[in-house]
C-alpha cells in the first residue's frame, strides 16, 4: 500500500525528474527505494554531511552504496555547524541543507523529502505554541513552489492511507531496508525531540494517535488560507503602492503584505514587524526614512512606494564596467559636480530624481565619463 501510495502521488503531479533529500534514515531511505522502484522516473539523490556527528562519513558512504545498489544517481555535499547548538542548530542547519538542495536542483525538478504525517505533527503543535496564524497552522504542504522547481511530500499525500513513522518502519522491515539510526534524535535539547519523545507521548495517552486529527485540521487550515490569498493583492514587484493599500481593510492589508512576501520568495514577518509596518502606512509620512530589518531582506520605503530588498543579493562589481583609454568612473560622490550628457547639463542629484531612483539603488549606480562628458549610465543593482 505505502509504494503504491508514492506512485500514485508521483502519476498525479505527472513527475518526471526527482531530486532527494537523502539522509540514509529510515524515511528517506524508505522514500528512496520506492521512488527507485517507478518506471520512467529519473531519480536523483543529495546527501548534507553538517559537520557534527562522528558518524557522519559513515553514513555518507551508506547513502553513496544504497544508490549505487538502486540506480540512483548520488550527490553528497558538507556544510558546516559544528559551532551551533540547540535549537539555532536546527534552524541554522535546515537553512544549509535547503541553500544545498537550491543549488543541485533542476528547472522544474521536484526536492522530494521524506516528511510523513507523525512529523506534520510535530510541525503544527510547534507553530501552535508560537502563536501562529492559519499558514503556520497548515502545516507542511503536500507540494509547493521552491527555487527553480517544487517541493514534495509524498508521505504526506494521504489519498490511499495516511503514512506514519510507524507505517515507513514497517515498510522498511518487511523489505529488508536497511538505514542508519541519528543518535541526535533521541536528544531532547531540541525542541521538536522533546515534542516527540516527551510530550505526543502523553498527548496520545488521554486521546489515542493524534496524527490524522492534526492533519484533517492543518488541511482545513490550509483550505481557509487558500481563499484568504485568493482574497488579496496579489503583488508580484518588490514594490508596492502604499497608496493602493492603504484603501483595503486591516485584515485586507495583513494578508496582502504577507502574500506579497511570499510571492518574493520570503517568509512571512512576524506579528511585531509586520504591526510596525501597517502602523507606518497607517500614518504615512513621506520623508519618513522607514526600514524594517529581517535576517534575509529588509523592507524600505521610497516615494510612496513599499519595496522588499533581498539582502544576499550579490550586485556587479565596477570592475566590471568595460573602460576605454581615459575613460574614467565617477560615483555617488559626485552627486554635487556639474557634467555634460548628450551635449546638455547633467547633475547625477538631478539624474536621481527624475528618475526616482531609490537611495539603496543609488550606490550601484555609475557612470562612465570623459573629461566633463558622461558617456554611459551602469546600473549595477
């Protein structure tokens, strides 16, 4: 039943090429020896060696041998958290991991990961706990856009049955897979362990296996934010209008700034910042210099416009401005300076604003000269 449910997963999304996340635990593993086993489907694998365990090369050479014995082509990439502990481990190391999975991924190409629905559980009462809204409450999705391809889930699809940790273990001894076992998930330094060793636990004591009511509610959840976005501005710029937003509803306004977040390719702000930053379009002032600061973008404000700015964005170096005999570069500096352009007078101060050229966008701006004369405008952003 469980292959013929990943089948039937793999048929309805019409999935051609696969890239998986491969640990060498019993639910990647399980996950990847099914997939092995699906006529016409390319199956890659990538294994992320994090620094920490001793066991770690270990395990590489396991997941290296289970492709070569199931016709997977096999990838293995290390990253480094050797200096992290607790929960900002977790974090630290999924960011690496999934940074690793962008940069293998193909166009079109499905990351698939071995996430079943005891880990959707652990998933929504972790979000729970931290006072999340309805998208924190769906859960992980079955499928979803990501980079250049999409996400998958496939333990998560429960058409045919709702997979658990248990079920993949049976699968796994049924057939015979063989897996390597993480010691770190029997340490209840992380949060989402101690959820799983201590707290589900006693949860299912009182109300029995808790897994497909959490999933039933992160389903409905899901469905809720679904209409919710369908709802709202759907803003695909790094911009937007504060004048075009401020004529919506407060929970219009919420919804909309979250969704065009999203569709930049961010999470979502938190409660706090994303209050701070209605309160401004509530009481906009434009010579206000706002600014909201996030670990991967930030979010400014120019002439009545709101824009997200990717903060790991790597802009072109002015080496790379091509320069002939006494051709010259001149920068932000000589904003004040009087030059030529097209036999006219030219202030770059002048340039900027006509052209409403944000200050951020402003140090990537040069200019090619001549004597007095500008030659060429670069925009290096």
């Amino acid at each position: 039943m469980l292959l013929e449910s990943i089948k039937n997963t793999i048929q309805k999304f019409n999935i051609k090429n696969v890239l998986i996340g491969f640990s060498g635990g019993v639910d990647s593993t399980v996950l990847a020896y099914c997939l092995s086993k699906i006529e016409n489907l390319n199956v890659r694998a990538v294994y992320v060696n994090h620094g920490v365990s001793d066991n770690a090369k270990d395990w590489e050479i396991f997941c290296k041998q289970f492709c070569l014995d199931n016709n997977i082509e096999f990838h293995s990439k290390t990253v480094d958290c050797s200096n992290l502990q607790g929960d900002s481990f977790e974090a630290v190391a999924r960011e690496k991991r999934y940074d690793v999975y962008k940069s293998l991924l193909q166009d079109n190409e499905y990351l698939c990961l071995g996430q079943h629905s005891d880990d959707q559980v652990e998933t929504v009462l972790l979000q729970l706990f931290r006072g999340t809204g309805l998208s924190g409450l769906s859960g992980m999705p079955l499928c979803s856009k990501f980079h250049n391809g999409y996400i998958l889930r496939p333990f998560l699809d429960n058409d045919i049955m709702t997979i658990s940790k248990s079920i993949i273990e049976e699968f796994s001894n049924k057939n015979n897979i063989e897996h390597i076992f993480d010691e770190s998930n029997d340490s209840n330094k992380y949060r989402r362990n101690f959820l799983r060793n201590e707290i589900i636990p006693q949860i299912e004591k009182e109300f029995g296996k808790i897994d497909k009511a959490i999933m039933r509610t992160a389903s409905n959840c899901a469905e809720a934010q679904e209409y919710i976005e369908s709802k709202s501005l759907d803003i695909k710029e790094n911009k937007f209008s504060v004048e075009a937003i401020s004529t919506l509803s407060l929970f219009e306004i919420k919804n909309s700034i979250q969704k065009w977040i999203k569709n930049n390719g961010f999470q979502a702000l938190s409660s706090n910042k994303l209050k701070e930053l209605i309160k401004f379009i509530e009481n906009y002032k434009s010579d206000s210099d706002f600014k909201i600061d996030t670990k991967k973008y930030e979010i400014r404000h120019f002439k009545k416009f709101i824009y997200i700015l990717d903060k790991n964005k790597k802009h072109l170096d002015v080496s790379s401005i091509k320069l002939k005999n006494k051709e010259t570069v001149i920068h932000k500096k000589d904003i004040n300076k009087n030059f030529l352009y097209k036999n006219k007078n030219f202030s770059l101060k002048k340039y900027f604003r006509e052209n409403n050229v944000p200050v951020w966008e402003r140090e990537c701006f040069y200019f090619v000269v001549q004597k007095n004369n500008i030659l060429k405008i670069c925009n290096l952003y």
